[in-house]
C-alpha cells in the first residue's frame, strides 16, 4: 500500500481525529481493492485519495451530517466565523508552531480539503478538480478563499503581527 | 497587464500552474508593480509557513499493520471464492439476455414467413383445387340446394360442422358440396353458383383470426375471411367485389334460417 502515508494524511485533515481517520483509511483500503480495477497507470496516489475523500464523507454523513451541510455557499462565513477563535482565546493558546496547524483545521471543510491537496499532497489544480469532482475555476477560487481564511484567522494575527503588505 | 487581470494569476504563478507565456507576462508585470509583487510574496510565505508549519500526518505502523492484514485477508478469501463472481455473472447475464432476444428475433421472423408461405400455399392450393375440381367435373359430391341436405353430409364426413347457408335470394345459388383436401387437411367445399360462375368455398376450423385478403392466382379471385369460428376461403372467376362482398357475408352467417 505505497500511498498509504497519503491516505491517511488526507483522512487525519477531514476528520482531525486519529481514529476516525484509520477508520476512514481502512474502509477506503477495502473500497480500493474492490474497485482496483478501475485504477489508470501513473495516477494511483490521486486514484486512492479519490477514494479515501468518498469515504470520508460516506463517514462523515454517517457521523457528522452537520459537518456536510456547511458546504454550501452561503454557510462559508458563518462558519469560518464560528470556527474562529477569537483574539483573546487565541492568545491563551500556546503561540507556538502549531498555531496555523490549528488554523488550517478550522478551515470550512471545503476549503481544508483542497488546501490539504494543495499544500500538503502537492497536487495540481487538475488532480485536485477530479478527486474533488469539481471544475479547476472552483479549485482556485477554493484555494484563494482557503489562504484568504488563514490570513484572517485570529489565531496567526496573534502570531504574525504584521499585516500583508500588498492589500489596500 | 493590470493588476486585475494579474489578481488570479498570481495565485497560479505562486502554484506553478502558468504556461511559460503567461509565466512570463506576469513576471513582467510583478516587476513593476510592488502590490502585486507584495501579494505574490505574502503567498509564498503562506506556502513556506504551511510547508513548516503544518504537518504532514504518517500511517502509524499499527494502522499499517492492520490494513496489511485486512488486505491480506480479503485477498485470501477472494482467492478462495472464484474472485470475478459478478463479472461472471454480468457475462452470463448478458449472453442470456442476448440469447433471448435473438431467438425471440428468429421466431418472430419465422413464424412471420411460415404464415406468409402457408397463406400463399393455400391460396395456390384452393385454386389447384377448384381448376381441378373443375375439369374434372367432380366439383359436386352432395348436391343439393338445401343447406339441410348438405351440411348434414359435410357433417358426417368431417370432425367439424360447417355453417351452410342458401343464399339464393341475393343471386348466390348453393348447388352442393364435397370433400377436398387443402393444407393436408380435409376441408368443406361448399359450391354456389353465380350466373354461369362457379363459386368453391373452403371451410375449415379457424386457425388463427385474420383479416380478409384477396388475392389473385391464375386469373382466379381468392378471398380469405374469418368468421364463425371458421376460416373461409372462397375462389372464383366472378369480380373480386362480388366475391368480397359474399364471403363476408356468408362468414358472418348473419341469417340463418
């Protein structure tokens, strides 16, 4: 299982939880083998993550249906509002280097899961669109609005103190 | 370029997703204008502080461990299990399927044309059997003009009673009847005359209801009726109206005194 380490990380990132991302890994290990059949040469790492996303929200509808229903549009706001943390609770964190760890897995699911292949798997806007099943366009605008959310987060404003120099 | 149009590229540029000819547009551009070269920058601080900071989650050996062995055993028992069971059937399936339809096709066109065929043989056969009946001078083996002498003899020689009608009154005069053979079965030959024609009327037990045709072999009208239960066949040199007309009306045995 070479993309195992793949696996695993993107299930560690939508579930934040250890043991519901084995969970997620072992049930898309099972799916893998059943539809290996359907696996192209030279894409099986993008191949698997495809299936570990679809197990993901098969379990993430089992378990946490809430979760999935953020992912319309109109919900991105209040929910990067809501998962926010305010200053002052941010500050009591520790501002160590885990601070944008926590800031990316706050992140509305749809736009930590494209962060994650991005920035993590290193993956194109091409690959990301087919295991996401959605155009490039909304991969990049996902992306933006990922980076946009982390830049805002509270908890790196604490950290960072400055503020990007470009925006006016 | 203008910063608009350099907003979203900036993002692909810092992704490494620009062909080379965009990639070199907006170099250019970022070279002269310090927010969006600042933008570009902060994003791959961004990237670098991710890359750094945000770590990338390995499979604890347990984990691996166990999804071996779970993979291990599925493969176990999958090797145990003839493996392509559904493609198997899904083949099975589709040949049965296949199968099916082809042999529905081939009967359907069979029986198509076997009915066709016996239709036309037994057009041809009436009529060999009238010119026969004809120059033979045997066209009559009961004859009489009364429907209670001639069905009563049909009757007796047959598995069947033909309905006989005198339909003299409308110019169609039964003069008797005989046996023949048509199709390899023995059928009622009701013989009527018109004028100076002779009519022949097979009637056999219905086969299979059919609308009425009429056709013409050897200069002889054929008109084939269902009716009673019985099929009518009727062969003439009379017009092919007239013999329409008649045959549907003795298929349909309308009055029968």
């Amino acid at each position: 299982m070479p993309h195992l380490d793949a696996g695993y990380n993107l299930a560690r990132w939508l579930t934040r939880d250890v043991h519901d991302a084995e969970d997620v890994v072992q049930d898309a290990c099972m799916r893998a083998l059943k539809y290996v059949g359907t696996l192209r040469d030279g894409a099986a790492r993008a191949w698997f993550l495809t299936i570990v996303r679809h197990a993901f929200y098969d379990w993430c509808g089992r378990n946490r249906p809430a979760e999935i229903l953020k992912d319309d549009g109109t919900a991105i706001d209040m929910a990067a509002d809501e998962t926010a943390m305010g200053p002052e609770q941010a500050a009591l964190r520790s501002s160590e280097s885990r601070v944008l760890a926590d800031a990316v897995a706050e992140l509305p699911l749809v736009f930590r899961e494209v962060l994650v292949l991005r920035e993590l798997e290193e993956l194109s806007y091409k690959e990301i669109a087919r295991i996401a099943d959605i155009p490039v366009g909304t991969v990049m605008s996902r992306l933006a609005r990922a980076r946009s959310l982390l830049r805002r987060s509270p908890l790196l404003h604490s950290i960072r103190g400055r503020t990007s120099g470009g925006e006016q | 370029m203008n910063c608009n149009e350099a907003g979203m590229l900036v993002a692909k540029y810092a992704d490494g997703e620009v062909d080379s000819l965009q990639g070199r547009s907006i170099e250019q551009h970022l070279r002269g204008c310090a927010a969006c070269a600042a933008k570009h920058q902060d994003l791959l601080a961004l990237r670098a502080q991710i890359g750094a900071e945000v770590p990338y989650f390995t499979a604890t050996p347990e984990l691996r461990e166990r999804v071996r062995a779970l993979l291990a055993n599925a493969q176990d028992t999958a090797r145990a299990r003839p493996r392509p069971k559904r493609d198997r059937w899904g083949w099975l399936t589709g040949g049965f399927v296949a199968g099916c339809a082809a042999t529905l096709l081939a009967w359907g066109v069979g029986t198509t044309v076997i009915a066709w065929r016996a239709n036309e043989d037994v057009a041809v056969e009436a009529v060999a059997t009238h010119v026969r009946a004809t120059l033979n001078n045997h066209l009559i083996q009961v004859a009489s003009s009364d429907q209670h002498t001639v069905k009563p003899w049909l009757s007796a020689r047959l598995d069947y009673s033909p309905p006989v009608q005198d339909l003299a009154s409308e110019g169609f005069a039964l003069t008797g009847g005989r046996l023949d053979m048509l199709n390899k079965q023995r059928v009622a030959t009701l013989v009527y005359s018109r004028r100076l024609h002779t009519i022949d009327v097979f009637v056999r037990p219905e086969s299979a209801p059919a609308p009425s045709t009429l056709r013409t072999v050897r200069g002889f009208n054929v008109v084939h009726a269902t009716g009673s239960g019985m099929d009518w066949i009727a062969v003439s040199d009379v017009s092919a109206d007239e013999l329409t007309q008649f045959v549907q009306r003795l298929a349909q045995q309308t009055a029968t005194p």
